[in-house]
C-alpha cells in the first residue's frame, strides 16, 4: 500500500526524484508526473497499463505557467481560462518542444488545466514545472474519486497519495479543443456545455469513436466497471431478476428482487448524481451479483456527461 496524508512536501520530495505521486483534484485523483521529465511520465503509461496513443492532460497553477509550454493562447481559449480556471475545463493548445512528444502521444497539442484543488494548487505553486496527470486508476477502469480508491488499484505501485478527501466534482474536466476557430467539445465533463456557450457561444460536440486518433479520451469502452453493465428503462429496471443490482438517477425501484440498489441523487441534483456516480460504480462492481443496470439521468446541463460515461461503460 502506499503512504497516504496530506504532506505536500514529501508530495514534492518523490516528483522532485521522478517519482509519481496520486494527487487530489476537484473532479477525479490524478496520476502525477513532472511533465518535463520523459521518464517520470514514461511511468505513468506502465503503471497504469495505458496505451501510448492515449495523450496526457497538463496540470499547472497559474496562466502565466501555461505560456511556458504552448505556443499560444488563442482569444476564445483565454476567455474560457478566465472564466473557467481553476475549474473542471481542459483545452488543447498547441505545444512548445518542453512538452515531450511522449505526453501528446505526438500531437503537436497539449491538454492543459488548473484544478480546483487547494492542496494540489498549493503544490503545484511550489513546483518549477507541470505536472502530467491522467485519472489514477487502471486503464479501461472507474476514475478514483477518493483516496482510498487509488490504494485500492495502485498502492503497490507508487509511493505517496495525497490525500484531499472526496472529489467535489466527481468526474472528468470537459475537454474544450478548437477546430477552424470552433471551440469544439472532445469529452463532456465536469464543466456542462450550458456554461462554456454563455461564454462563447455555441460549441460542437465531438461524436465518440473508437479509433479517432484526433481524440483518443473518446474511446468508446472506457471508465467500465468489471461486471457486465447495461443501461436500461425504469420499466425494465422494475421487472429485473435477483441477480441485477441497480443504480438509479432520483428514485429507488419497488421490485423486491433488486436487492442492492444506489440512488445518484434522492433530490434529482446532478451534480450530486456527478459526484456519487464513480464511488457508487465501484461499490455496485464488488457486490455478489451478476450484472449492474443502470438508469440514464436527465439529458441536460451535467446529465449529459453522466449518460456520457454510463454509455462508456456499456459499450463492452
Ligand atoms: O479531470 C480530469 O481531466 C482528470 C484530472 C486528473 O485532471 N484527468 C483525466 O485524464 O481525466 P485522463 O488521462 O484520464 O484523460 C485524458 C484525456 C485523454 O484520454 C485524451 O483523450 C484527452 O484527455 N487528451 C489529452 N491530450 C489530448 C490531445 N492532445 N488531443 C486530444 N485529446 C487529448
Ligand atoms: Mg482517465
């Protein structure tokens, strides 16, 4: 198991060696790397068991850190850093040669954002370079939202968690990439769509694919638990067998025979239903039963990131 607290400078200490360290962000724990340096981030692909076409996103503390490593930031790009940052929101800008190739699994952009995170941002300020963090949890698997999450998949293969207690968003940064000047959506995430177009207007949204090399982070299956999961109906939920345990968006099914059973939200909130969704995933995934059905939440504001990973994880 891995030494978990909340010491930032023995945090420091092991990236400092090249060494990763599991750190607290305000939507999933991230895997974290010096992202200058090529072996560190090296690492992160072999502990997680992570293909090296999947590109890494960039974490640093303040806008003027991020000029060290992009080229540019565009007009649309700054008004969406300022009003976003820190915050749950990636863009892709285009990358100076610091960043090493191995990070942008060779794109000439780079994912950049500062968490929301006050012990992470603490950190980072102390650091005199980014930090390289995909979700910290096994390629293909739940993203953690908890320490002990990462201590269940990775303790035995680094040295320190950071621990920041429970992810207040609960999932993933929206990732914002622009194409011919169009901010484009290349994974709904935390940040819901609703919020980025009252600040610039309307956006597209990337279809998922599962060979787009564009837009690796839309690989279909993905963030799946290991038992088979299916997305169904309320009424299909209500006449399951014994063997199916469900997760529900506001409300529990009177069907007797569904004995285990987790409600995102009893209010119908969706950022709670966001917050709860991956702890209630995993919960759901080590029960004794045979399948996890689950009910898609409303296709609106955060709902459609929500329906976004549930359709991820069926997609086995
Ligand atoms: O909220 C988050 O974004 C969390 C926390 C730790 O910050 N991180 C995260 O990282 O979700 P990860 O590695 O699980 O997902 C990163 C995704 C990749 O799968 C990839 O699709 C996308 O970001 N990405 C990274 N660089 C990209 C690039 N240059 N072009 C397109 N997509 C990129
Ligand atoms: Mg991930």
């Amino acid at each position: 198991m891995a030494t978990t607290g909340n010491d930032i400078s023995l945090a420091k200490h092991f990236l400092l060696k090249g060494d990763l360290v599991a750190i607290p962000t305000e939507t999933v724990y991230g895997l974290a790397a010096n992202a200058f340096n090529e072996k560190a981030v090296l690492s992160i692909f072999e502990v997680k068991n992570r293909p090296a076409f999947d590109p890494l996103i960039i974490h640093t503390d303040a806008l003027e850190k991020v000029k060290d490593f992009v080229t540019e930031i565009p007009p649309q790009a700054m008004e969406l850093a300022k009003a976003f940052w820190p915050g749950p929101l990636t863009l892709l800008l285009t990358k100076k040669n610091n960043i090493p190739d191995l990070v942008t699994s060779g794109l000439d952009q780079v994912a950049v954002r500062i968490p929301n995170h006050a012990l992470t941002l603490e950190l980072l300020s102390q650091l005199d370079f980014p930090l390289a963090a995909p979700s910290a949890n096994p390629f293909g698997y739940i993203s953690p939202t908890e320490a002990a999450h990462v201590n269940a998949q990775l303790g035995d293969k680094i040295p320190y968690i950071l621990d920041g207690g429970l992810c207040g968003v609960g999932i993933e940064s929206t990732i914002i990439g622009f194409i011919d000047d169009v901010p484009t959506v290349f994974r709904l995430g935390g940040l819901s769509v609703d919020e980025i177009e009252r600040v610039v207007g309307k956006v597209n949204i990337m279809k998922h694919s599962s060979s787009n090399p564009q837009a690796p982070g839309m690989l279909k299956s993905h963030y799946a638990p290991r038992k088979p999961f299916f997305i169904k109906t309320k009424s299909e939920i209500e006449s399951a067998g014994s063997g199916v345990a469900a997760l529900l968006f506001d409300k529990k099914t009177a069907n007797g025979a569904v004995k285990y059973q987790r409600i995102l939200s009893p209010a119908g909130n969706l950022n709670e239903a966001a917050r709860n969704l991956f702890a209630y995933l995993r919960e759901l995934d080590l029960l004794d039963i045979e399948e996890i059905w689950a009910e898609k939440a409303p296709e609106t504001g955060l709902g459609l990131a929500i329906n976004d990973r549930l359709k991820r994880a069926a997609a086995h």
